[in-house]
C-alpha cells in the first residue's frame, strides 16, 4: 500500500496497544515504526527487475519482523531499566504492540496485486510464489481515511475524548479500536466483491464459448468498484476483461494481441537472459507478457533497434505494463537476440501516437465506474 496508508495503520495500532499509557506519543512511535519496512527501497541493485522483485522480501517477512519486534521490545526494556526509569506497561505489552505494527504493514501489502513475500527466506528458495491477494488496489482512500481520522483524533486529543463521557468512545485507544475494525472490515468486503467480479468474468467467458486454462482478478482503480481480470485460453492468448460491480450487464473483453507472438519469444531468450525472466516469471507468478516492440533510429544511432520486451501483466493501464522491461535487442538486419542488463522498457507507441496519461486513463476508468455504456474502441467487445 501506499506510504501514507502504512503510517496510519502503524500509528493506529500503535495508539489501540499503548494509547492508554503513551497518549499522543503512541501515534508518533507507532507511524515511524510502521514505515520501517519500506526502508528496503534505499537498497540498490544492479538492474530494475531485481529492484523490483527484491523490494518486499526479507524486510516484509512475518519471521524477521516478528523476531525485531520482540528483541525490540526487549531491548527498549532493558534500557529503560538500566536509566532507573521502568515502563508502565509489561515488556509483553510492548512486545504485541511492537510486533503487531510492523506485521500489519507487510500483511495489509499482501491484500494488493504487487506480492509480498510474507515468508521470506521460504519463498525464493522453494520458488513459493510471493503472497498477492489483489483484492484492494494500492492506493485506496476509503480504506485510509478512517484510520487517518483515528490518528488525527489521537495526536490531538492524547488519551481522552472529552467529548465523550463514557461508553465506547471515552477514550482515543477504544476509538482506534473501532476505526480499525472498520477499515479491516473493508478490506474484508473487498474479497467479497473481488470473488464477485471474478465469477462475472468467468461468465463472460463462458458466453464468449473462450476455455481459459488460468485466471486473475484484481482492482484497477483507488476504490473497490472497478475491476480488472486476466486470462488464458486454452491457444495461450491472453485477454482482459473490466467490469464494475455497479454493472446490470456482464463485462466485457479484448485480447492482448500484442502478446501473441508470446511463447516464441520466449523461447528464443537468450541463455543471459533467462535468470531475469524466470525470476519475473516466479514473482508476477507467471502472469508475463513477452513481445517485440521496435526503436526507432536517433541521431545517434543510424540504425533502428529492436527489443524484446517482458511486461507484468497483473498492472497495466490499458496497453502500457507499470513494470516493463528490456531483456535483449537486436539490430534492424540481425536475427539473433543479444542479451543486455535489463533496463527499463521505453513506451513506443504505434506511428509515434500519443501515449494516454495515467491521469487521463483514470478518469476514463472512473467514468466506466458510473456508466456502463462507455466502451472505447482498442478492440473491447460485449457479450449478449
């Protein structure tokens, strides 16, 4: 999730542990606490694929963060022992308090389509693919907003809501608490809605007579309505379907043409370039698209040059991956692909067109949100 979400979420369990004992504090420990795992980001590595698929291993596992948790704790205890000043809670409570805020974050990770690699060092060695529930996208509003209500509240009032004399809400911690069940009970209908807006797909494909051998389906825009799915039939072509749960009609469907000459190339990888590929394979767990795209000659380069190109087919805006990647290249005249470092894959669009913003590619999406008759040319079709 999204930097914002994963402080909120910190300072919010943070403040239901130990808001009753470190008022405003608890929020402010609790936030920088929950932002430790994305630290990993500040990690470089040789080349984009493995910044990718590295970010959200070791520093997101249940293991290690669990184990920092508690030596954590121990430690803080230890120390405030050793200055005379002991805690005026039990190293226990500290421990959950500690633990919880850092699980919760890789945890909430997992609800998004990225991957997380929640049992890290288990994953990568036994080719366990990395946990993507995709069921919230990565960045949701409606799930962040009661939380950051709780935080605001907590960092102003301390402890006390002196609005409230008693009951459920006389106090920030029991307020938290009930922030943070609303906010997981939204997690919670987002499965709903994700098995929902996957049995749609499923029946548009069976309408369209298309067998598919595998199938995802994930959000596309920062709410839960709008959803997008993935598949396979049984030719190895690739489709995508959108729908909205607002939707009276089922959704509809295109294949991903530019992806047919897929499995060819492949297998044409060559041998250097294979490692990149299969771990992109092993992280996206298989969900990889393979294709051909040409660069056109520039003033420094006489000659146009071709690139094999590998995308991440689980986050696209319409025909452009978030992720995508050169693997190797070849000259205009060549016939063999030559191996390089991956890089990061240009957008080439066909006759120099214009590529759609994100920015505008959502406002389209929020539109198909609300209005079911909006269907763009790029070859979507609607089944009866």
């Amino acid at each position: 999730m999204d930097s914002l979400s994963q402080i909120v979420l910190g300072a919010s369990v943070q403040g239901a542990v130990l808001g009753k004992y470190q008022g405003r504090k608890a929020y402010l420990y609790g936030a920088i606490l929950g932002t430790l795992p994305d630290l990993d980001v500040l990690i470089s590595y040789p080349d984009p694929i493995s910044d990718m698929t590295y970010h959200r291993s070791f520093s997101h596992s249940l293991f290690v963060l669990t184990a920092v948790g508690i030596i954590g704790a121990w430690l803080i205890s230890r120390y405030h022992h050793w200055r005379d000043m002991p805690l005026p809670y039990s190293t226990r409570r500290l421990a959950l308090a500690m633990t919880l805020v850092l699980t919760t974050h890789p945890i909430l990770d997992s609800f998004t389509v990225y991957g997380t690699q929640l049992f890290w060092p288990l994953q990568d060695p036994l080719q366990i693919t990395p946990i993507s529930i995709a069921s919230v996208f990565i960045i949701d509003p409606l799930y962040t907003l009661p939380l950051l209500v709780a935080v605001t509240v907590g960092l102003i009032k301390g402890c006390k809501l002196a609005v409230f004399k008693s009951g459920l809400w006389a106090n920030c911690q029991r307020f938290t608490l009930w922030m943070l069940l609303l906010s997981s009970s939204y997690l919670l209908l987002g499965l709903g809605l994700k098995y929902h807006a996957q049995s749609q797909a499923e029946q548009t494909l069976a309408t369209a007579n298309i067998n598919t051998t595998r199938i995802k389906t994930m959000p596309v825009l920062p709410t839960i309505l709008m959803w997008r799915t993935v598949a396979e039939d049984d030719q190895n072509r690739l489709l995508e379907l959108r729908g909205s749960v607002l939707d009276s009609r089922l959704p509809e469907y295109r294949y991903l043409t530019q992806y047919d000459n897929a499995q060819t190339l492949r297998a044409n990888l060559p041998a250097q370039s294979r490692p990149y590929a299969q771990r992109l394979d092993w992280f996206s767990g298989n969900w990889t698209g393979y294709r051909a795209q040409m660069l056109p000659a520039t003033s420094t380069t006489s000659d146009a040059t071709e690139q094999l190109v590998v995308d991440d087919l689980r986050m696209m805006a319409g025909d452009t991956a978030f992720f995508s990647f050169v693997l190797a290249a070849k000259a205009n005249q060549s016939t063999q692909w030559q191996a390089i470092t991956p890089i990061e894959a240009p957008v080439v669009t066909p006759d120099n067109q214009t590529e759609s913003s994100r920015f505008e590619l959502i406002k389209q999406g929020f539109k198909r949100v609300f209005d079911e008759s909006v269907v763009s040319g790029d070859g979507w079709i609607l089944v009866d």
